[in-house]
C-alpha cells in the first residue's frame, strides 16, 4: 500500500480533493460528449455529467459552510463489476450507447477507487462520513448504470 492510502487529509483538502475527482470526471464526460454522435450515448454521457456536477457541487456547499450534509444513508450497495468484464476504451464518433455505458461504468469505477482509498486513510477521522457519503452515491450511481447496461445489452431478449 501506498503512502497516499494512509493518510488522511484535513477537512479542506479533503474535500479539495473530492472535488478535483468530480471535476475530472465531468471534463471526461464532457469531452466524451463532444466526440459521439449517437443519441443515446450522448444522453447516457450527459446524465453521468450532471452526476459528476450534482457531487462537486455539494462538496464546494460543504466547503464554504465547513461540514457536510449528505443523505442518511451512506450504505454502499453491491455492484456487478462490469467493468472487469467490458473492455475500457476511448470514445469516438461512431461509439454507440453501449461503448458510452461501458465508457461511464470505467469512470465510476475510477471514481468508487479513489473514494474506497479515502474512506481507508481517514478511518476514524472526522471526514470519514464524508468519503462513505460519497463511495456510497458513486456505487448507487455505478449500480444504475450496471442495471441499464444489464437491462438493455445483456438481456436475452
């Protein structure tokens, strides 16, 4: 293990932190966005932004009033790990919904890994609510996409 997975930051840089994440992964949606000409795709991609947007805005809520409000339940649901099974590659303009799903699982993923670090670092730490918070919303947002994915592309139908 790194270093980085046992440390645990103060309120501020985490949540610094937090935020560079969701923006990272907004600026890959929406980079995404604008290389796919598929409807579909381009709606799965601009649904996962304003998720990514919804997240950092709390976050940047949290640091102007100094704590963080998130929902109750901060209980992290099972997910299928897709992304081990679907292949991780680059949109472009003849990616389809399904390559844009696939595209939005990785990121997820990415996004669950940095937040399961972070809950590790801080445990027992006043800011470990938050990275639960966080890893919680990001595997109920995974498990949708999952969901979708199963529903439309893994269906027998």
């Amino acid at each position: 293990m790194s270093d980085e997975n046992q440390v645990c930051y103060t309120f501020e840089a985490a949540l610094e932190m937090a935020i560079q994440m969701e923006n990272e992964g907004y600026r890959h949606y929406l980079d995404a966005i604008r290389r796919v000409k598929d409807k579909a795709a381009r709606q799965i991609l601009k649904d996962a932004a304003l998720d990514e947007l919804k997240h950092k805005q709390s976050l940047e809520t949290a640091l102007i009033e100094g704590q963080f409000h998130g929902s109750a339940l901060a209980e992290t649901v099972p997910t299928m790990n897709l992304d081990y099974v679907l292949a991780k590659k680059e949109l472009t303009v003849e990616s389809t919904a399904r390559d844009a799903l696939a595209y939005a699982i990785h990121l997820e993923n990415g996004s669950i890994d940095f937040y399961r670090r972070m809950v590790r670092g801080c445990e027992g730490a006043p800011m470990a609510p938050i990275f639960n918070q966080l890893l919680a919303d990001e595997a109920r947002h995974l498990q949708e996409m999952e969901d979708l994915y199963e529903t439309h592309f893994l269906s027998e139908n």
